[in-house]
C-alpha cells in the first residue's frame, strides 16, 4: 500500500469517475433529442473497448492545442481562462473522416505560463491527451456545447466544416448512457454529454459506432504531505546527491545555462516521484547546483520538488532535468532502474495517465509526476500542501 510509505503516493490522480458503457450513464440531456435514428440503415452500438487515459485514439490530423483563432487566454464567449481546479466531468469526442478515425489534439484550450502568468491557464473544456477526452469544469454545475469546445479550439463547424474538414453526409450520435441516438440539429448547439460520447462522421457513415470504458489512476490519498523546504519525501535514500560525472557540471545543457548570478524572473514549482517496487524514493538534493553556479532547474532538498528559476518563460521539460542530472529516462529506464514504468500527471486535482515519451513531459508550475516502476501497483497517489518560492 503506497500510503504506508509516505503518506501516500505523489499526487496524481484525481478520481476520473468514469462509469459503464461509452463512459457512464450520463444522466443529463445530450440534446440528442432532435432526432432518433431509426430503420436498418441506423448504427448500432459496439460492445465497449477499455482505454487508459493518455492513449491515443486515431490518427494524427491537427495540431496540438487551439489554433490562433481559439482559446489563447482571451474571454472566449462566457468561458474564460483560469487555474485548473479539481472539480470536473468529462465527455468524450470522436471523429471520423471516411471511416477513418482521427485523433483529438492534446491541450486544445491549454495556455502555456508566461512572466505575467506564470502558472498558466486553461478554459472550462480542455483536453490533456488525444485519447478524445473533453474535460468539463464542473465548478458552476454549468452545461457546455460543442459550439464552445469548438470556439475554444479555433474550428470551424457546420453541417458541412468540422474543423476543416468538409464532405457530405455530415452524421451525428450521441450515446448518452448506453442509449444512442442520432442527432439532427444544429451542431454548435449539442449538449456535451457527461460521461456520454459523440460521434462526427464526414463522409461514408460507420455501421457501428464505437464506445469506450476507460482505466482511472487510483484516488487520491485524503491525508496531504507538506512540502517543506530542505525537508525529505520518501522512505528510501537510492542516489547520491547532486548531478552525476555526465550531468551538468557548469556548461549549457539541453540549452539551459549554469549561473552564478541568475536573474530570477520566472520562478515555479513541479514535484516529481519515484516508486521502484513499492518504495517511495528520495529524489537527490543539489541536483544542477554545482560549486559555482545554480541551473535553470535544480533541486535544493530531498523533498522531490524541481525548481525553475530562469530569467525567462520556455518549456522545461523532465527530459532537460534528467540530462543536468545525467541520469537516463526512458519508458523502461528512470535513473538506472529498469522494468514497466508507469506515468501520472496531476494539474491541481486535473489527472490522468500519461503515455507518451517521458522525455517530453513539461514542467509546469505546481504540476505533480510519478513515475511507477515494477510492482505492486500504487493504491493510492499523495496530495500536497505546497510552499512559497524560495
């Protein structure tokens, strides 16, 4: 049990409550009610498909996040662009362009930190991953349409445009807690289901509409772990401190520079944690401090918080971080211990598995990692109580 070995596991995992078939019963009205398909010819609805959050349904076709014309930190109609907060549903988004399923970009109405606001934002509809997942800020109770989720990411969408894609027939269903039903109004006014699907279809229509059940990261541990500056979080001390021989000892790495003087303008926090086989590792003080200077990101503690303090605003990735460590990072090896490495994301009670390349991770303020390797699972994934920069 991860809670025994410190309180519990880094926090990861808001409790992604997706339930039955095609995600859950939805409950809500999908507003599918403008027309039910009927006849032959009408799709059926295929058994469920289990899905990990952080997969990736379908084939590239968009780029990552809005577009110019969405969700850059503006008003976007009613719904503006804040800190994440940890109440939220989801819906789940699918289109297919000729029988062929494309994937929904990751961090569509994501806006990256800036000097002026360096932890970011991100809109009531959002997306983390490509696996068609649509988050729902579920603060405000508030309902959302496919219109907003679409003005949010910069398409078009019309009974003949779904984000630049146009043809004919343009289909629609909506599979609304195991009840499909095909949708026949105008688009942008779609109720978003939660925990219900929506199908788009452009061009030659699917005879049987996929559904999904989906693998949540376990919950939370109720009890949160102060971080304390120059304290320690884990059970097991596994490296020594500071970089290794092929980390960063002063020079440029990976473009980040090695100051002695650094102007501080962009200062925040990540917290990353490590379990091998069910013990929670010390993540090594000093890592990109050396004798003469201090790296963009460093450590000063064992309490597994990565400290950004740069003159300006870029993506920091945990690839950059393992390199001033040099320590390898691979989807089978984290700092010299190998086996099946398992990711979590947490943004603010925002969480989910991440399946991608580690390497590419970013940094962002406040943001929680875990990376599991081997066995037993984690149970539980710690929350935390942060501390001001220093």
């Amino acid at each position: 049990m991860l809670h025994k070995i410190h309180s519990g596991f880094l926090a990861i995992g808001v409790v992604l409550a997706l339930a039955g078939c095609g995600g859950g019963g939805g409950g809500g009205s999908s507003g599918a009610g403008s027309g039910s398909s009927a006849g032959s010819t009408a799709p059926t609805l295929a058994a469920a498909s289990p899905v990990a959050d952080g997969a990736t349904l379908g084939a590239e076709n968009w780029q990552a996040g809005s577009t110019a014309t969405g969700g850059q930190g503006q008003a976007v109609g009613s719904l503006n662009c804040a800190t994440a907060g940890n109440t939220y549903s989801y819906t789940h988004l699918s289109i297919y362009q000729n029988g062929t399923l494309l994937a929904l970009p990751a961090n569509i109405g994501t806006v990256q930190p800036t000097l002026a606001a360096p932890t970011g934002c991100v809109y009531p509809l959002n997306t983390v991953d490509e696996s068609g997942k649509i988050r729902m800020d579920t603060t405000s109770n508030a309902s959302y349409t496919l219109g907003q989720f679409f003005a949010i990411w910069g398409q078009p969408l019309s009974q003949t445009n779904v984000a630049g894609l146009q043809g004919t027939p343009i289909t629609v269903y909506v599979n609304d807690g195991g009840t499909l039903s095909k949708y026949t109004g105008d688009l942008a006014s779609l109720v978003l289901p939660p925990h219900g699907e929506v199908t788009i279809m452009i061009g030659t229509p699917l005879a049987q509409i996929p559904t999904y059940t989906w693998s949540d990261p376990p919950p939370f541990d109720p009890n949160p772990i102060t971080l304390v500056y120059l304290g320690t979080v884990g059970t097991t001390s596994a490296w020594p401190d500071g970089s290794t021989a092929t980390g960063g000892s002063g020079a440029d790495v990976d473009g980040l520079t090695c100051s002695p003087n650094m102007s501080v303008l962009f200062h925040v926090h990540a917290h990353l944690a490590i379990v091998n086989n069910g013990q929670w590792l010390q993540l090594p003080q000093h890592i990109g401090i050396t004798s003469s200077c201090d790296y963009e990101m460093h450590t000063h503690d064992h309490t597994g918080i990565i400290h950004i303090e740069a003159p300006n605003v870029k993506p920091y990735t945990l690839g950059q971080f393992f390199d001033i460590w040099g320590e390898p990072l691979t989807n089978s090896n984290v700092a010299g211990l190998t086996g099946n490495v398992v990711a979590y994301i947490n943004d603010n009670g925002e969480a989910r598995r991440y399946m991608g390349d580690l390497r590419a991770i970013t940094l962002t303020s406040h943001r929680d990692i875990t990376l599991q390797i081997g066995t037993p699972a984690v149970s539980t994934l710690a929350t935390y109580s942060w501390y001001e920069p220093q």
